[in-house]
C-alpha cells in the first residue's frame, strides 16, 4: 500500500519540468527545488519520505555533505553503537567484511536492489542508524525529533575531494576540468549544493538544540579523534564506562575505522558500495587519501582564495568558520 503510485511519480515530473535544471556533476541532471541542487529521483524519494516513512523514537541520523567525511561517520557510528554486539578486535566484525555505505543507508537513496524505498527502511531493526546527505529544511516534520550527528569539511578539501570522487564515477570520457568543477561549486551548484547552506542550515539549528544535533568538523576529529569518539558515543546515548575508557576502547574504535585500516581491507577495495539507478559507486572511491589540506595538491592559490571568498562572504556572522 505504501509503494509508490504512478500518481507520485507523475507529481513529481510535473513538479521538475517547471524547476530550474543544470548538468555537469555525475552526468546526472540536477534541478534547483527549495534552494537546492538535487537530482529528480532524489526529488522523488524526498517526496516519498515526506509523505510514507515512519520515524522511530529512537532513530539517529548521520548528516552531511558528500564528501565531507560521510564514510568514516558511518563507520565510527556503527561501531560504537554495536560494539555490545560486536565487540572490537573480534574477527568477524561487520566492518572486517562490508563497507561503511553497505551498513547504514542513506534515507533518500534508493538502491537498485532494495526495492521499494519507504518498505526497506520499515524493515529495518531498530535502534536505525540512517544517514542522509539531504539539507535540514527537507526533512519531514515527523523526522525533527531524531538525533542527528552532522559533519562539515574545510569547503577547499571537500571540493577536491567532490571533483576526484565525481570523475572516478562518470570515468575518463567524461571527465570534468578543475576549472569548470570549481565555477560550479562557487555558483553553489554541487550535489546537494549550495555547500554553504547546507552548513549554516544545521550549523543553526545545532546551536538552538545543541541536544538534538551535535555538529562536527573533518578537521576536528582528524586531529583529536579519540576525544571525538568519546564525545559521539555520549551524544549517541552509549557513553564509555570508566573500564572501557581505561581498556582503550575508544582508541580501538579510532583505530578500526581508521582511514588506514578501512581502506587496506579487501572487503573495501573492489566492486560498488551501491548502485542507484543505473549508477554504481566503487567501494574504493569512498577512500581517496583521507587527509586534511590536499587541496593544495590540486588548485593554485588562486583557485583556493575563489572558494575562501565566496565561504566568508556566506558565512559571515554566523559563527560558523570552515
Ligand atoms: P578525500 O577525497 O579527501 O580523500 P564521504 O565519505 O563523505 O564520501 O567523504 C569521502 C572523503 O572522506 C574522502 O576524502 C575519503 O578519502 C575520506 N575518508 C574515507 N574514509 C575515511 C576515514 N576512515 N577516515 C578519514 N577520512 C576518510
């Protein structure tokens, strides 16, 4: 009864005829709906999970731009809220075996295998650990009581790392030049984009309900990740007990997700994470380099002060420094 009508799917063709329309991320075309860049079949499933899915008291919600460190949440979340179930260090941990995309699905993305989108959430056990790239002022009403973790990234690197991930995908033939990819970004068109809104928008709200989203930085957590993990743990509910503070459970979280070992396991190297409408997305591409500041491996200073610019003049007065 909850699948999705032909009504719907013609609701939502009308709906992306009259909205603005550009191309040139993921050979995808993106339409311009409530001041973002999104695809018309993500369009579709918002629309859906508007109107069909079902929250749960006890959902949490990992948050972000692409590209800004989505994976490694994934990872860290999952881990840390199971590690009752798996303990670490065990040899048939989950994370030994499937990737981080495979664990927690995004809300919005429905996967060619999975079927009807709103019947594959339903099916999963709680507590759900959901992940979503969509901005906060798309969420429908029923979701606003959930946890939500979010995280940011230096604009710079999340860019480079957006322009790697998006030619790796679409593969040689069609791959973009820096220059375009970066006129793009700053006209704040970019998957899910304006990059900055997205931001602000849960930058806001992380500051009026500080218990509701907790608000996070790439950068932060490359530096101090142990810290960062003990903070997650908390904010998801399951804080370390002294003993396992004192065994170096959390180092052993930070170590397991590590960019290092996640991306030398053979389960994360070869064949799709998941495949969406026809696109498949490479386990391997989710692990590019992992590290902060390689933008400087890729654009000219110049390059660099465009993204600066455009951030600051955004940003501005909102606290929020990226
Ligand atoms: P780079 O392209 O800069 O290397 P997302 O998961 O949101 O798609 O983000 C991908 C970025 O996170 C990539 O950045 C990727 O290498 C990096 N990444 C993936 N797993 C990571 C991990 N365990 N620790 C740190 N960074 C990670």
């Amino acid at each position: 009864i909850s699948s999705e009508s032909q009504q719907d799917i013609d609701n939502v063709a009308a709906l992306v005829s009259k909205l603005p329309t550009r191309h040139g991320w993921l050979l995808q075309s993106f339409v311009l709906y409530k001041n973002y860049w999104i695809t018309p079949l993500i369009l579709q499933s918002i629309m859906r999970i508007q109107t069909s899915f079902k929250p749960r008291h006890d959902d949490i919600i990992l948050a972000s731009n692409p590209k800004c460190g989505t994976t490694w949440m994934k990872a860290l979340a999952f881990t840390i809220t199971n590690r009752s179930r798996y303990e670490l260090g065990t040899s048939n941990h989950p994370l030994l075996s499937r990737h981080p995309q495979e664990l927690i699905p995004f809300v919005e993305v429905r996967h060619d295998t999975n079927g009807d989108l709103i019947n594959y959430l339903d099916t999963l056990p709680s507590p759900r650990l959901l992940a979503t790239h969509m901005p906060l002022s798309m969420f429908p009403e029923s979701i606003s009581g959930s946890r939500i973790v979010y995280v940011c990234r230096e604009p710079k690197d999340a860019f480079v790392s957006l322009w790697n991930f998006a030619n790796k995908t679409t593969g040689k033939e069609h791959n973009i030049d820096l220059e375009s990819g970066l006129d793009m970004f700053i006209q704040g068109f970019s998957p899910y984009g304006p990059f900055w809104e997205h931001c602000l928008e849960y930058w806001r709200q992380s500051i009026s309900s500080p218990d509701r989203i907790l608000f996070l930085k790439y950068e932060d957590m490359m530096s101090e990740p142990v810290k960062h993990v003990i903070m997650l743990a908390m904010f998801l509910g399951v804080p370390f007990s002294a003993k396992e503070e004192e065994d170096g459970v959390p180092e052993d979280v930070v170590r397991l997700c590590s960019f290092e070992k996640l991306s030398n396991l053979h389960a994360n190297q070869s064949g799709e994470a998941f495949r969406t409408h026809n696109m498949g997305f490479d386990k391997s591409a989710f692990f590019r380099k992992g590290v902060v500041g390689d933008w400087v491996n890729h654009m000219s200073e110049e390059m660099g002060r465009k993204i600066d610019c455009i951030m600051e003049e955004k940003l501005r007065g909102s606290g929020l420094v990226l």
